[in-house]
C-alpha cells in the first residue's frame, strides 16, 4: 500500500483544482457554444429532431433538449447548465452539482453528435469520476472553514480517475505507433498543412518544416512514455505532467480545437504530488485566509454520511474502472468483443490526429441563388469565394468546423444543411433565395507545393 499511495492517492487540493477547472471548463464551453444554440439544438437549425430521430433513432432520444424544439427550451437549459458548471466551482454540493452537471452534458452532448469532438468525451469522463470523488473538501463552500491539508485520497475511484486520463494517451500512442507519417515524423507539417485547422501561431509554424518534425517526434516520444504518469512520483512525474501542459497549450495556441487541449491540461492535475500544491498555497496564504471566513460565515450545505456513500462509490468505481479497461484495450484490437451494434470501441477511440492525420483540406461553398438570379454565399453573405485565401476563414467557428467535416461522410445531414440555409436566409435577408447548392471543395495537402482544388456538389434543395 505504501508503494500505491504516491502513484494511484490524488492530494485533496488537486481534486478541488480539477473540480474549479470542469465547473469554468464548462461555463466557457457553453459561452463557446451559445452564438450557435439556434444552428445545432433547435428544430430552427441544422438537426431539426425529425433528422435527429432518424439519424440517431436511440441516442438522439436521450437528449432532453429533444423535448422541446424551441429556442427558449435550448436557452433555458443552457442557462440551467450554467448554473449547475457555476455551483461546482465554486465547491457547491459539490458531489450533487457533478451529477447534474454530467446528465445535462451527455443530454446537450446527445442533441447533436456531429459537433463533438474528443475534448467533450473526456470532459463527460472527468465529471463522472468526480461524482465518485470528494471534490469539495477544499477550497469550496463545501469545505470545512478550518480545513487543512490531508493525507491523499486513495481509492478505486481515484485510480479509475488517473487511468481515465493515461488511456487516452497510451491509445493514442498505440494508434500514431501504427501509421507511417508519425513515425517519419511527417504528420505535423500535415496537420499544420490543413489551413482550415491552424490558427494564431499556427499560421506562422506552417513554415517551419525542421520545428514541425521535431515536434511531432518529441510529441510521440512523450505518448510514449506516458505510463510514468502513473509509475513516477514527486518530481520527476511533475515534469512529465509540466511536459503534457505544454504540449496541450501549444495546441491551443495554433490549432483549431476549442476547449479541448484546456479539458486536457484540467486532467492533468490530479497527477500533480503535494509538493506542488503546497507551493501554491504558502504562495496564495491571504487569498485563502480571506475565502476560509467568508466560507465561514456561510451555512454548509447537508451531505450524505460517508458510510452511505463510500460503499456505493467502491462498487461502481470497480465497476467504470473494469469498464475503461476493456473498452480501450478494445479499442485498439488487444480485446476482441462480440459486436454491439452502435457501441464499437473501435470507432469511439481516442485516435485525435491518428493513425495518420488529415490528407485533405477542405472547405463549403454553399451557393444560394435568389429569384432575380443572382448567387450569392448563402452561409457567410456576400459573393460565393471558391479559393479563399485561408479555408479556416470559412468555418464560423470550431464547432461548425467539426460539423461540416462530419458533413463530408455524406446521409441526410446535408439535406438537413441545405434547409437550414434556405430557412436562415428568408428570416434574414429581405431578398429570398430560390435554390441552395452546397460545393465541397477539396484539395489534397502537400507539404513541398499546393495541389489542385476538386468540386463537388454534395446537396442541391429548392427554397
């Protein structure tokens, strides 16, 4: 046990970091997301529930935004999850308010698939081990005016917790292993070749092939090593956290990939030993002096007794730990499951850039023609622009980003696109439009010389 507790015990401290960090994560998603709560979660938007239905016919049904189509429920719970992402940072019934906010997530999450990426799995993952974790002994309204620093926590749910995190590293790992382009060291300067991915500092590391490559090895080599997460204590695993935070941040800083690298950093934390966090708090002594009073002044909130808890949380920490074990080891093929339908480990992986990057740029031109006959870009306004001069200045945001890359696969959802635009177009512009043409324009990425750009209609509708 002795040899256990530095490696699988997480410091009372980190748990309330990551618990701030989910609850901000949260509110900053949801401000991320609002411009485009009528686009992606109404029945005024892109996944009307007619398409929902009949896209996802069970997971579109677990959404309680499917209730109502209307903009007002959307916003309404919108705000409800606000709430529930500000009550968990501030450590309010913290165990309670991680629960809530987990089942109104999965139910946004759920209304419309096509604009998630990896970051809002492991979002969802970390909030549900924190319902198992006692996130609000410190540095909340939970917490005890008098509270100080404990032992750390060591428990099934706390190793469920760190493994979460290591898994995707180590399947990722496992899936970049299996192609050519991370080996050679070639799939950085691919992913920076797609201009519709890079953003800020991006744009300027394109030009950089020697630094790319020598990133993308670094990168691979520290996916590698990521096991020492867990088998590392004091120093040497703090590095190695500071190593994956900076990796995460360089990400943010030139990738187009909302707050993903930031839930991934906010994973992080649990890793960090006491040590740190005993820094951190002789360096914030006044700041928390001022917090414990005010804390003190205010009524605790009623918990359940831990004898009532703990055994519940044992049982189904033992239980998601099992389940992330086998799910990941099947998702790279060491397990072999019967299949299940819509449940296949081996398309719900962590495989983010893997096995080999993207191949292809692209962008939409969704031409709109009006009754007088004139074309005009039916998305963006103004003329339609079929070699923009950066394709990410096409994409409104990181989530119509991932929405219109999902739209390349091709089914309904590009019927659903098209009469969205004609629908958005006659409640806005005072001209209407007679037909939609979406144009996918695509052009392969080459990292010595640009190649030719291919069009192709993918959905064609009358207005």
């Amino acid at each position: 046990m002795a040899a256990l507790r530095p490696r699988l015990g997480v410091d009372p401290r980190a748990l309330a970091a990551l618990r701030v960090a989910l609850g901000l994560l949260v509110l900053a998603d949801l401000a991320l997301r609002a411009p485009d709560l009528v686009a992606f979660y109404t029945d005024a938007g892109v996944l009307p529930r007619e398409l929902l239905f009949d896209r996802y016919p069970t997971v579109g049904r677990l959404s309680v935004y499917a209730l109502s189509g209307s903009v007002a429920w959307a916003a309404g719970l919108f705000a409800l999850t606000g709430l529930v992402a500000l009550a968990l940072a501030v450590g309010y019934r913290s165990r309670a308010a991680a629960l809530a906010l987990f089942l109104l997530l999965v139910s946004l999450h759920t209304r419309n698939l096509a604009v998630l990426n990896a970051g809002d799995s492991l979002l969802r993952r970390l909030l549900l081990w924190g319902v198992l974790l006692p996130l609000g002994t410190r540095w909340g309204l939970d917490a005890a005016p008098d509270a100080t620093a404990e032992e750390r926590v060591v428990s099934v749910a706390t190793a469920g917790l760190l493994v979460q995190v290591l898994v995707v590293y180590l399947v990722n790992a496992v899936l970049k292993l299996r192609g050519s382009a991370w080996r050679s060291g070639e799939a950085v300067r691919l992913v920076f070749g797609v201009d519709a991915l890079t953003v800020g500092l991006g744009d300027l590391l394109a030009g950089a092939p020697a630094l790319l490559r020598l990133g993308a090895h670094a990168w691979l080599a520290l996916l590698v090593a990521s096991p020492l997460l867990l088998l590392a204590t004091g120093r040497a695993r703090t590095a190695l956290v500071a190593a994956f935070a900076g990796g995460h941040l360089f990400m943010l800083a030139t990738l187009r990939l909302g707050v993903f690298p930031l839930v991934s950093v906010a994973g992080l934390l649990p890793f960090l030993p006491p040590a740190v966090w005993d820094r951190l708090e002789a360096g914030t002594t006044g700041v928390a002096a001022r917090a414990r009073t005010v804390r003190g002044r205010l009524p605790r909130p009623s918990s359940l007794p831990a004898d009532r808890v703990r055994p519940a949380a044992r049982a189904v920490a033992a239980v998601l730990l099992a389940f992330v074990l086998v799910w990941n080891a099947a998702g790279v093929g060491v397990v072999a499951t019967p299949a299940a339908g819509t449940l296949d480990p081996t398309e719900r992986r962590w495989d983010m850039f893997a096995p080999e990057p993207l191949s292809t740029d692209g962008w939409y031109v969704p031409v709109g023609t009006t009754a007088d006959g004139d074309r005009v870009d039916a998305l963006r306004g103004g003329d339609p622009v079929f070699r923009p001069a950066d394709s990410g200045d096409t994409y409104p945001s990181h989530r119509w980003y991932v929405y219109l890359t999902e739209l390349r696969r091709g089914d309904r959802l590009r019927e659903g696109f098209a009469a969205y635009l004609c629908a958005r177009w006659e409640r806005t512009h005072e001209r209407r439009l007679d037909s939609v043409t979406v144009v996918l324009v695509t052009q392969k990425v080459r990292l010595d010389a640009p190649d030719r750009t291919q069009r192709r209609t993918v959905a064609s509708r009358k207005c």
